[in-house]
C-alpha cells in the first residue's frame, strides 16, 4: 500500500478516537448539550449527522467498487436529518453509530488493491471522482466537523 492511502486510513481511523477525546473533555455536560443549538448542530447532531454522511460515502465507494463507473448522485446533508433533523439523537447512540459505521469503510478500505483506489463514478456536480477522492472528501468532512465538535461541546 502506498504512503497516501496509508495516511489516508490512519486520518480515517483517528477521528473516533478525536472524537471520543473531545467528548471526554467536555466532561459529564456533553450528554446534556441540546441535540440542536443555538449556533446550529449541537454535539449529538453532529456526530449522527457525521454518521449519515459515512453510509453515503462509503455506499458510494462500494457503487465504485462493485460496478463501470457508476453515476453518484449528491445529496442534500439536511434531507438526511430528516424533518425533525436530530432533535431525537442521544449522545452516546450517535457515538456508536459512527464508531461502527466508520469501522466498516476502514474494514472496506483496509484490503483494497491498489488499482482499487483508482476506481471511479461520475459524480453529478463534480465529474469523475475515484475511491481515493472520496476518501480525501471523508477526511476532508470530519475535519471541518471536529472543529464544529469542539465549538458545541465548549458552547
């Protein structure tokens, strides 16, 4: 495996763990933040919402896998909170929803022959994107969504 895809899932593997860290920090108070706070998405809605987005990706990287450049449709991140969005989300069940859901894209990932990660779909709005852009779009996603994390849990 090459050094990229080998930083690639080690940043995928590390944002649990950050996760968990930031968690952690915000001491017994977390669980109690509001599901949706006043500056937008609280704690749990976050992580749930970080959860949603790994099944879309990671469905899309399996299309990719799995088929002769499949057409990957975008999505709407607010369609998939539903109408109420995640005002029923409880901190420790978002927590392990993405624990696991990441843990099967890493498992997925984990394996991959190296001409795996050039395997593509067309993307609706950005074109030919390949396993590895998705990859980099979900590491990409976590990171702007931690710095967010770490505003909740402090707010």
């Amino acid at each position: 495996m090459t050094d990229i895809y080998h930083e690639l899932l080690e940043a995928l593997a590390e944002t649990p763990v950050r996760i968990q860290e930031l968690v952690e920090g915000a001491g017994a108070g977390a669980a109690t933040k509001p599901a949706i706070g006043p500056e937008g998405w609280g704690p749990a809605a976050i992580i749930a919402h970080l959860a949603d987005t790994e099944r879309i990706l990671r469905g899309r990287i399996e299309q990719m896998l799995t088929r002769e450049a499949p057409y990957l449709k975008s999505f709407d991140p607010d369609a998939l909170a539903g109408e109420r969005g995640y005002a029923d989300k409880e901190l420790r069940a978002a927590l392990e929803d993405f624990a696991t859901e990441r843990a099967e894209t890493i498992q997925r990932l984990m394996n991959l022959p190296l001409k795996g990660w050039e395997r593509s779909g067309i993307h609706d709005e950005r074109g030919e994107i390949s396993v590895e852009d998705v990859t980099e779009q979900l590491v990409d996603h976590d990171a702007a969504h931690l710095t967010q994390l770490g505003a909740a849990l402090a707010g």
